[in-house]
C-alpha cells in the first residue's frame, strides 16, 4: 500500500454543490454506508464507522463552524521475511 502524503487543504464549493454533498454524506451516514467524495482532485473514502464532531470557533472578528468527520486510516504492516526453520 503507498504512503499518503500529509494534505492540509480548504475548498470552496458553490451552495449548490455543497448541499449536494452533505445530503450524500447524511445519507451514507443514516445508511451505515461508507461514503465517497472528490476533494481538490483527490478521491476520499470515509468509512461507515468514521467519528463526526461539530466544532465552534469565535475570534474578535470571525466566527466559524466545522463539520468534520474523523476516521483512521489502516496501517499497512510490512512482512518481516520468514526465516528459514532451525535445525
């Protein structure tokens, strides 16, 4: 399995588009499905047992609310080589 490099990015989406999107995320979420989206090019697989918060941030000027939808990736194991039996 490749190592993902590390992604830190923000899109904007039209309303439009975005409704779309959190309609299709609700739906897999109430479905138990795991739930597939395009972002900025790349194609993310988020699994039916992934972890939602709801987060609220406030400053002097901005405030701003995250949906954000948590998971961990699996971890591939290298193969240690066998050893050959002793004798």
């Amino acid at each position: 399995m490749a190592t993902k490099r590390s992604r830190d990015i923000s899109k904007g989406y039209p309303h439009a588009e975005f409704v779309a999107k959190l309609r299709r995320l609700a739906d897999a979420i109430e479905q138990g499905e795991r739930f597939a989206i395009q972002i900025a090019g790349e194609r993310i697989f988020v699994p039916a047992g992934a972890v939602f918060d709801i987060e609220h941030e406030r400053s002097a000027t901005d405030e701003e609310i995250e949906f954000q939808v948590r998971w961990r990736r699996a971890v591939s194991r290298r193969r240690r080589p066998s050893r050959p039996p002793r004798s």
